[in-house]
C-alpha cells in the first residue's frame, strides 16, 4: 500500500486515507473522472442521482511491475491504458504491494521486470520473490501469464529476474500466453509490439464494465500536468556550490533549480535530467570517423551528426554492443579478453565500463586499417541516451518551489558536466520529477527514523529531516554518514550540526575512512551501536538505506543482520526473517543504485 496520500495534508484518518489510496490505485481513469465529479457535485450540496445497474463481473486481470527507475511501471502503464481502452477491468500493481491472494485470484497475469546488478530484482520485488520462492507461494493454474524483462546486455546474467519470474509463474502452475520477452536497453520497439500481443491474445473483455462510464460533469485537473520523462520541463539552475574542501580530490556539488506546480514532489522522490553530452567528448569520437556527413540517418530518424552525438546517444558511457563491435574492428587481443563470457572476464568488463567513455575506447583501441568506422556504423552501435536520476534534498514545505540536489562531479560526465555548466552560466538543464513511493517516510509521524546514507547517498535524508520539522514530527531522527576525510568531505556539516542543536536530529554516527589507519564504514558503525538500533527498531523504527548498490547496500544489510544477532539474540535464520519482515511492513527501505 502506498503512503503517498497519508503523506500529505489530508482531513481523512489513515484508515480511511488507506483505503481510499488502495481503491484508487486499482481503478482506470474514467472511473476516477467519474469519481472526482461526483465528489465535487455533493461538495456543492448538489449530488447527482446514481442510476442503479447491476455491476458487471470484473476481469481478475493483474498487471505486476518491478521497477527501479520507473521505466518498468511506465511500460505496465502503457498496457493498462490500452487493455482499458478496448474495455477491461485491470488492475496495476506494484511488486511491492502485491499479495498472494492477488495473483491467486487473477486469470490473466501481464508481469514487467527489471534487472539489476548481479541478476538481482528491483528492491521493491525482494518481498514478492521471497513469497514465489517459498512453501507458502501461491497456486496459479487458473492464470495465464506472460512476462516482459527489462535488461543490460553489458551485465552477465541478463534479464535474470525476468527469467527467475517467468520459470517460477510456469512452475506454480500458470499457463504461459507469450514467449518472454528479455529486452535490452533499447526497447521501445520490443514494447510496442509486446503490448499489441497481450491486448490480442488476451480473454475477451467482460461486457460493459465501468471503464465505459462517463463523468457526471466536466471536471478540470487540480493541477498542472507534472513534467514526466518523455515531457520535461527546462528549470533554471539557480545556484551551484561546491560543498567539498579543496583537499577532497573529489568534486561535490549542491544545486538549486526553480521548480513550480508540474514539479510537485515529495520527500524520497528523485528529479530525473536529461543531459547534454561534453563538447569535448563530442569532438574526440568525431575525429575518430572516416566521415563527417551534415545529417546520420539512425533507424527512422535523421539528424545532424552534432546533434545525435550531444543530445541523443550514450558516449560518456559504454555498453557491450559498442565495445564487441570495437574488438571486431581493432582485433585488440585485449578487448576481447574483457569481452570472454566467464565470470571473471564478467568482472573485469564491469570495472573497465565504469572508468571510460566512448572516446577512451576508440583511442585506446585504434581500429585497423580500413576499418575506420562510417558516422552511421557507428552510431548504429551506441546506446539512446537516458536521463540521469539524482535523489530530491529538499522538502517543499521549506525551500517552496526549488528542488535541491546533491551530485558528485564525473570528469566528462554527461549529466554532472552539464549541471555544472548550467550552474555557472545561469542556464536551464530539461528535467521532470521520477516518483519513489517505495521510498516514504512513516505515515506516523511519531514512529523514530533510521537513515543511513554515506557520500551523496545522503541527499534524500536531508529532505526528510527538513518535512519532519516542518509537520511537527514528534519520532526521533538518527543519521549514520560516512566519507573518506572529516574536514574535506563531512557534506552539509553546518546543517546537520545545526539540527543537533535544535533537536531536530536526534542522532549523528559518523565514519570517515581515510582518517586513520584502519578504514571505518557506516557498516562498522551500525554493528557498534547495535544495542541502541535494536531498541530503536524494536519500538517501531523505520530504517533507510541510500547509496551505492553495488557494496555499500549489501555491507549495510549483513551489519543490520548481525545487529538482530548481537543484540537480539537471533540466529542466521531468523535474522534474515526479521529483515523480511521489516521490509514487508515497509520499515526496511532502500534507494540504491
């Protein structure tokens, strides 16, 4: 169940918040145009009668979405809208709120899913999974099913949540209605031509149903359209600081842009920015081409060669098409090598992707001779350029329309280098706001808050700090933060000092690495004050965890599991079941990437 509307000022008490959310979460948009003006006629005195029909039967058709950066629920958006437009009753509902009654229930069963990191599901799925892996998963073999993975071939294991999905709702009994779909980062085609297929394989609508019904009055929006991922809004940046001393050997920087009405977000939402690619970069894989023609056709698209290298493909960034089309035309031994499909090339690739962009390789690598790449060859291999999201530091109800961010500077980096030449010159960066309802603060203000996020990982806390104070929180508020060095990378220390002051923030552990000779991490912070944690969480703390994926989430999952050991006296199993259980309530929430 989301919090969204027990988050905001609402005269409803929260059971009644509750259901409401829950009822609307399932019901097409007509119905809830339909709602809203009824809703406004009896606000003036003045209800319509209701005619009374008999209620059709309703379609038990579910579609599931894992989402991480939102393009999985985007996509289960798209195919709501078009089941319902040709007369369903569907249901959309996250991996995070779903139940097994729910898919227990459903006869039809459309699952969009994305992959990360090592194979792993988005964190809003690690409940589901559970549930589907355990004794206690549910019978499916009314259902029939079919499921869309979203991936990165540069990773080695693929689509694996798709796969582990679409082989576990087969083994449950369900009947598979389309091939799997394992769809890379390019996939708007694959989607287009995936939705047609549900919408004409699936059953027959069940007859009239109230997706067909009318508004009782014309109703206009309460608000401005938010700017949305394919419609962003230009912002200006407002005001760019560095937040790091000079020793840091790091760039760290805070922004402020101008928001306004289609920019209305809430502590834990992240502000997506479309960025513009380095001139500098641009002009180093130009002059790597044979050709330099006016306009590239790419696909169905033409455009100026400037254009699709600045604005509309990857090249700070590489991926395993780009890098394999290279090694064929460099025959460099060493390519190849990062290229092998064994774990340890899988590795080394990883590693290798994270330090270069597409002018490294290509200088690095020089091709053969006459191998040199056409412009059209070679933007046929790269990559569509994706927006970059940043998690929101600010709340509204202190900064009002701004949106403050936290971003560590990337020498040529798309997204970073472009902020922070808007930040400079006083210019305007395209950017919308992505939704993280998986990433709430308690609908009770009086439950205490853990947050644990080292580096820039500590944006979003800052935000929830600042909604705190402004609602009158009565709950506690304990920070863990780490960085390399005390007096160069402590970022918003005078903040953060300033709210102890003022009790505000209630707890501060820090760990700064570098300065000493063993290295401390939040990790080992946790573990140290795990006697105080465990009566925090035991009294009904939420905990949140921000930052990198790929060692930091997972060091701060096995201390959270000693800290249940240590200090709860639980074995292994029981440890991990405890964790279970505090994400499944929603007191266990991660935002990582």
């Amino acid at each position: 169940m989301s919090n969204h509307l027990a988050s905001v000022a609402t005269p409803l008490d929260l059971d009644a918040s509750q259901w409401l959310e829950e009822w609307a979460a399932g019901q097409p948009q007509a119905v809830l145009w339909w709602a809203s003006g009824y809703l406004a006629a009896r606000a003036q005195g003045a209800p319509p009668a209701l005619s009374a029909v008999a209620a059709p039967a309703a379609d038990a058709m579910l579609i599931l979405t894992a989402s991480q950066t939102g393009n999985s629920r985007r996509l289960g958006e798209r195919l709501r809208e078009r089941l319902v437009s040709v007369g369903h009753t569907v249901r959309l509902v996250s991996a995070a709120d779903v139940t097994g009654k729910q898919l227990a229930a459903a006869t039809s069963l459309w699952a969009v899913v994305s992959t990360q990191g090592e194979g792993d599901p988005p964190d809003e799925a690690r409940g589901l999974w559970e549930l589907l892996s355990g004794r206690k998963a549910p019978k499916l073999s009314q259902a029939t099913f079919a499921v869309f993975g979203l991936g990165d071939s540069s990773y080695p294991k693929f689509c694996e949540a798709g796969k582990f999905l679409d082989e576990r709702l087969a083994t449950l009994g369900g009947t598979r209605l389309l091939a799997r779909v394992d769809a890379d980062v390019e996939y708007a085609d694959e989607a287009d031509a995936w939705l047609e297929a549900i919408v004409k394989a699936a059953p027959a609508p069940i007859a009239a149903n109230a997706s067909r019904q009318s508004p009782l009055r014309s109703v206009a929006p309460l608000a401005a359209r938010q700017a949305e991922r394919d419609t962003p809004r230009e912002v200006p940046v407002l005001a760019a600081q560095s937040i790091v001393g000079k020793k840091a050997g790091r760039a760290v920087w805070h922004y402020e842009l101008e928001g306004g009405a289609d920019f209305a977000y809430e502590p834990g939402d992240s502000l997506g920015i479309w960025p513009v690619n380095p001139p500098t970069v641009v002009a180093r894989v130009k002059a790597q081409l044979a050709d330099a023609p006016a306009q590239v056709t790419r696909g169905k698209l033409e455009r100026p060669l400037e254009d699709w290298l600045t604005e509309h493909l990857e090249i700070t960034r590489v991926a395993r098409p780009f890098l394999e089309a290279q090694a064929v035309r460099s025959d460099s031994s060493e390519l190849k090598g990062l290229l092998d499909k064994t774990p340890e090339a899988a590795v080394r690739l990883q590693s290798f992707m994270l330090g270069v962009n597409a002018a490294d390789v290509l200088e690095r690598f020089p091709v053969l001779t006459g191998q040199a790449w056409s412009a059209a060859d070679l933007l046929a291999v790269l990559r569509p350029l994706t927006p970059r999201l940043y998690s929101i530091a600010s709340s509204r109800k202190t900064v009002g329309d701004e949106v403050h961010l936290t971003v560590a500077g990337v020498t040529d980096g798309a997204a970073s280098t472009h902020l922070w030449r808007r930040g400079t010159d006083g210019g305007v960066v395209r950017a919308y706001i992505e939704r993280n309802e998986h990433f709430r603060l308690p609908a009770d203000p009086s439950r205490d808050v853990i947050m644990i996020g080292p580096g820039t990982g500590v944006a979003p806390f800052r935000a929830f700090v600042q909604e705190r104070a402004e609602i009158g929180a009565s709950g506690r508020h304990w920070l863990f933060f780490g960085a390399r060095h005390f007096d160069s990378e402590f970022l918003y220390q005078l903040e953060w000092q300033q709210a102890l002051k003022e009790g505000r923030l209630n707890r501060l552990d820090l760990a700064f690495s570098r300065d000493q000779s063993t290295k401390i991490y939040v990790q080992q912070r946790l573990r140290e004050r795990a006697a105080d944690l465990w009566q925090w969480l035991e009294g009904g703390a939420s905990v949140y965890v921000c930052g990198d994926a790929t060692h930091m989430a997972a060091d701060v999952h096995a201390a959270l599991r000693d800290v249940a050991q240590s200090a709860g006296r639980l074995d292994a199993a029981a440890a991990d079941a405890w964790l279970s259980d505090l994400a499944a309530n929603k007191r266990y929430l991660r935002d990582v990437y």
